[in-house]
C-alpha cells in the first residue's frame, strides 16, 4: 500500500462509493473466471491478513482464508480466546498492534461500534466481517450471484422475509446506492428501527405486514434465520413470532417467473424456508456462498492495492 495513500475501510456497505463498489463486481467476475481457469491470481503475495472472530463463522473464515492464500498472501486467525480484544486491553490498543504486524484486518463481532473502534487506532485496512448492524460482505456476495445470473440489479426488487436484522439493514444501504427497491416484511417487534433508516423514498424501501404482497413481483426472494447468532434466548419467542414467515413455494410463485431464491447460511428448513425452495430449481444459495470468497478477494485487492488494469 502506498504509504502516503488514505487507509480505506469497508465497515458498511456504504463506505464505498458506487463506483468503487461497481469495480468491486466487475473486479470479482475477473478473478472468478481466473479461478475457474486455474490461472494465478498472486496480487497480494506477501501480504497477511489477520481474522479477529468474537463471533464463530464458518463461511466467513472459509471465503477469507482460502481467498487471501489464493491471492499468494498468509493468513493468523485468531479468537476470543486467543487474543485480548475487548478483555485486558483495549481495543484501541490491541488495534494498534495487531496493524502494525500485517497488512489487513478483517473482524467478526457484535456490536458495530466495537469494529468502529478498532478501525480508527489501526494503520491498514479494517473490515466488517459481520456484526450485530451489518454484514456488508454478504451483501456484496448476493449483488454479484444476481448479476452472474440475471445481469444489473438496477430497477430490480428484492424481498427480504424475515428478521429485521443486519442483513435487512445493509440491504437497505445497497438499495439506496445502486438503484433497486428492497421490499421488506417482518413480523411486529422486529422490524427495521426507523431511527436508524430515516426515512428512506418509498421507490427505494416498502415495508409490508403480509410476506406475501411483499414477494409479488420480486425479482429475489432472500431470507434469514429466525434467532441471529446473540440472540439464542429469544429463540422460542421468535419461533413463535415468525410463523408465518417462511419462504415456501407460494411466495416464490408471485415473485417474478425468473426470481432466485437466496439465503446467508447456515439454513433451517422449515423455520425460515421450506426445503423445497432452498433446494428447488430458483435457489441459488451454492453459487451465493462461493461468490463470498470471490467479492472478498476483490475487496482485500482493492483496498490494499486500489484499483487495477490487469
């Protein structure tokens, strides 16, 4: 990274401009095809990224890992137990150690101000690898599996079904930048705070009480688990709650006759979505969960090198 250079961090999916993000997409198809061509891609050799986890993840340590040793970088994983973030030390100052030693951070936590933190005391590059506000990663990912099928998401719809959660919250974001409108039903209780949207156009943002009216016409159905990792004690509550918010045949029915079905993972059929959806012909969650490693090695390229010709 050139020293001189601002340090760029991707903390929201908004903390990009969307050019930049557009480049990300296009940048992510590239190293795909490289990939699928067993081709080298060696644009981070002796670069390290280091993964914080406060909060366990299978694909996110996956996609991360693979991506960065695909790229000719290392690779120090580290969790709660292994390192001192947010215990006996700050985290400011496990920040400005921890970036001192390697070229990219990426963190897996809970609140957003704890990764916010963070990425204000350290010297290269932090991102957002999911917290209790966003996962802006995930997005990105879902972007780029709809355009490999279907081309621009621009003037499209996607309905979230579910829990107002981070994944609701970030696809908001992605909206308002690149031009789709985001319909969205959750039940009373756990919908999007409108203290933290504002007051979104309604061509960007519609909220309904019937899960149903919100996928007529939806060109992506996408959902969630009912009871998000920290909130295990709520889960009977929620079952209860979200009953009739799971995505079945029906709703994929009124949604557009080309709609692809989507899903973050892990998934529980028959809470959030019948097994026939998620393993029916419009599911594309196999493709969804590979493209993280692609969009994340796009984003890590980015954000150490800028942008690239080749």
């Amino acid at each position: 990274m050139n020293a001189t250079a601002p340090i760029r961090h991707y903390l929201q999916f908004n903390d990009l401009s969307k050019d930049e993000t557009l480049y990300l997409l296009d940048r992510a198809r590239l190293i795909k095809d490289r990939f699928k061509r067993y081709e080298p891609h060696l644009t981070l050799h002796d670069r390290t990224l280091a993964m914080v986890f406060e909060k366990a993840s299978t694909r996110t340590r996956v996609s991360f890992e693979a991506g960065m040793y695909q790229m000719g970088g290392s690779v120090i994983h580290l969790t709660t137990n292994d390192s001192q973030l947010g215990r006996s030390e700050p985290i400011e100052d496990t920040a400005r150690v921890i970036s001192r030693m390697v070229d990219i951070v990426m963190i897996r936590t809970f609140g957003q101000e704890r990764i916010e933190r963070f990425a204000e005391y350290s010297r290269v590059p932090v991102i957002n690898g999911l917290t209790n506000e966003y996962h802006p990663c995930q997005i990105l990912a879902d972007i780029f599996t709809y355009m490999e099928h279907h081309g621009s998401i621009e003037g499209k719809t996607v309905a979230w079904i579910g829990d107002g959660n981070n994944m609701a919250y970030t696809w908001l974001q992605a909206a308002q930048m690149l031009g789709f409108k985001l319909h969205i039903s959750s039940p009373e209780g756990y919908r999007l705070d409108p203290a933290l949207i504002g007051n979104p156009d309604a061509t960007v943002l519609q909220a309904f009480d019937d899960p149903m009216e919100a996928c007529k016409g939806a060109h992506l159905v996408t959902t969630d688990v009912w009871t998000s990792m920290g909130f295990e004690d709520e889960n009977e509550a929620r079952r209860q709650a979200f009953a009739n918010w799971c995505v079945n045949e029906a709703m994929m029915a009124v949604a557009d006759p080309n709609a692809l079905f989507m899903h973050c993972l892990p998934a529980h059929r028959g809470e959030e979505v019948t097994a026939e959806v998620i393993d029916g012909p419009q599911s594309v969650v196999w493709d969804e969960a590979e493209n993280r490693m692609h969009v994340q090695k796009a984003l890590m390229e980015f954000l150490l090198l800028g942008k690239l010709d080749t």
